[in-house]
C-alpha cells in the first residue's frame, strides 16, 4: 500500500494547485487531513491555506482529533451526530450547523456563541432523546443569530405571548407545529420570510375560525404536510391562506382527514379568494374511495374547469399497504 502511495505522488505532483482546491471542497476534515497532511510540504501548505472546509463529528471525542484541532478555526459547515456537550468556541467561521438529533440544553447554550450562523437545521429528535432535549427555536426567533438565513426546526410550541423578537434575516424555515394558533406568531416574528415549510403534527388542535394578524407580504412559497385530524382540510387551508396574500406557489400533501375527502368545488374558489398570485401548485392528498367513483363520473375535465392551475390530475387506486390518493398539479412530472 505504501509502494501505491509513493509512486502516486509524482502524480500528483504535476497536478495544478487550483484542480486540489476545487477537489478538496468536497473532502471532509478528516479525509483531508488523513489523505493529504503527511503527503508532503506541498500538500501541507495547500490544506493550512484552504478557509472553506467541512467537518463531520459522529462522537464528542473527534473535536479534539488531529484533523479537528487543524482546521478548527476554518470549518465554515459541520455536521453533528452526537448529543454531548460540544465546545463551538474554536469554530469561529462556523456558518452552517447541522445536527442530526435535537440538541440537549448543554448543547443549546453552547451554539448561542454562534452569532454568526447562516444555516441552521436539526433533524427530527429520536422519541427516547425528545423528553430531555430544549428546543432551539426560542434562539433562533429571539434573533440569537441575526445572519441565520435558512433554518430547519423541531416542534414549535404555542404560548399567548411569546418572548420572541423580530428575526429580519430569516428567508426560509422548516417547522413542525401542533396548534395553528402559533402559526401567525412565527409569520409576525419572521418579516422577511419567502419559503416556508409547514408540518402539522397528528391530531392537532382545534384551529381557530379566523386569524385576526395583519397579512404577511414576503411570503412568496408555502409547503403544507397535514396529518391525520378531525377537521375539514379545507377550513385550515383557508385559514393558512388568509395572511398570506402574496404567495405564488403552494405544495399540500395530507393524509386521510377523518372529516371526509377534501371539497375540491370549495378549495379551487379559496385559491381564487386567497392567494390570486398564485401560479404553481401541487396537491397530494389521501383520499376515502368513494371520491375514485364519484371523480371518474365527472370526468378529469370537470376538476380543470375549477382552476386554471389544476392542470393535471392523477387518482391512483389504494392498495394493500397504501390508501387512494388524488394528484393534482399545475406541471407535468
């Protein structure tokens, strides 16, 4: 092996430095550290030069690895998997975090030091991990990070009044929320907020019948995931839809809502009423199989006639693992 690797580096060698740059964005800390520091001076000069790199940290021990305490002070994205506590006071150009469970609260005081985050996601807790975990969002709307751009959270809970503060950077969040009522608390908090990504949890709670909040003018994409619940798809969507006048692309998937099919007659006028901007859609939605007879007698056609962006309609038959379900899209594909 040793014999392979020697005879690679005149190889190497006579390669530009600018081809290693452009390679070496895509290695981890540790595959360039444990590639590439030992080769030569060469090598080694090139990696103490690079101030855009990437690290992986699968265990609280590989912060003080090698690899890590080389390129601490330059690591612009890292990715955590692990739930200890983590030092993040030698990541100085840190601006993307990505940690694969909900952090603990040790591990939430310790990513306030990083004021300067542009993107921040967290993955879905683990059920064991989710009952001593805190949540970031509390940081992240009371504008802990004022650069953050793009951020992925956990459950947001519901307060009368929350403690947040206006979050002017925010462009694009990922939430999940199990009582609509926060939902207009996090359009007010985020002014500035173009994409978002809503999930409501199974069984949420009774939505009110209408927001009274003033509308919210940036928002331009709204992505829905509604899960199992009690009441009409169409009262909530219309509910959503009413501070968001703006929008010109909305995507809904559901599940099968216990209160019945969704009214398509109903839903195509709310589209007309609430977002007239509108001009792409996709909808995936569980629905009971009564709809598949009643939608073939009517024809495909009768659905397009209801809004110019129901272009495309699909209705795939339940199976044995999966209910019927109606696509309806504004693009093929």
């Amino acid at each position: 092996m040793n014999t392979l690797i020697s005879s690679s580096i005149p190889c190497l060698e006579s390669l530009p430095d600018e081809l290693f740059y452009d390679i070496f964005e895509y290695l981890s800390v540790r595959d360039l550290y444990d590639g590439f520091y030992n080769l030569n001076y060469r090598f080694a000069s090139i990696l103490s030069s690079l101030t855009n790199v990437y690290g992986e940290m699968i265990t609280k021990e590989e912060a003080y690895s090698p690899a890590f305490l080389f390129f601490a002070t330059r690591i612009t994205i890292l990715s955590v998997e692990h739930v200890e506590p983590i030092d993040f006071s030698p990541f100085v150009a840190l601006r993307s975090l990505r940690l694969h469970t909900e952090p603990n609260r040790s591990q939430c005081q310790s990513i306030q030091l990083l004021s300067h985050l542009e993107y921040l996601f967290v993955d879905k807790p683990r059920v064991e991990h989710f009952y001593y975990s805190i949540s970031l969002s509390f940081f992240v709307l009371t504008n802990t990070f004022p650069s953050l751009q793009s951020c992925r959270l956990n459950l947001i809970p519901f307060k009368d009044k929350q403690q947040w503060t206006l979050v002017p950077s925010l462009h694009i969040l990922n939430i999940s929320i199990g009582n609509p009522r926060v939902y207009p608390q996090i359009l007010y908090a985020c002014p500035s907020l173009v994409t978002f990504n809503l999930e409501f949890t199974p069984h949420f709670t009774t939505p009110p019948k209408v927001f009274f909040d003033s509308s919210h003018t940036s928002l331009r994409q709204l992505k829905l995931r509604l899960n199992c619940t009690t009441f009409s798809y169409c009262q909530i969507i219309d509910l959503l839809l009413s501070l968001v006048p703006n929008l010109i692309y909305l995507s809904i998937r559901g599940s099968l809502s216990d209160a019945n099919n969704i009214d398509i007659d109903s839903f195509a006028v709310i589209l007309y009423h609430r977002v007239p901007k509108l001009n792409k859609f996709f909808l995936k939605m569980a629905i009971q199989e009564s709809l598949i007879n009643t939608q073939q007698d009517d024809n495909y056609e009768n659905i397009q006639q209801l809004h110019p962006l129901f272009q495309y309609i699909i209705i795939d038959p339940s199976t044995q693992y999966t209910p019927a379900r109606l696509i309806i899209q504004s693009e093929s594909g």
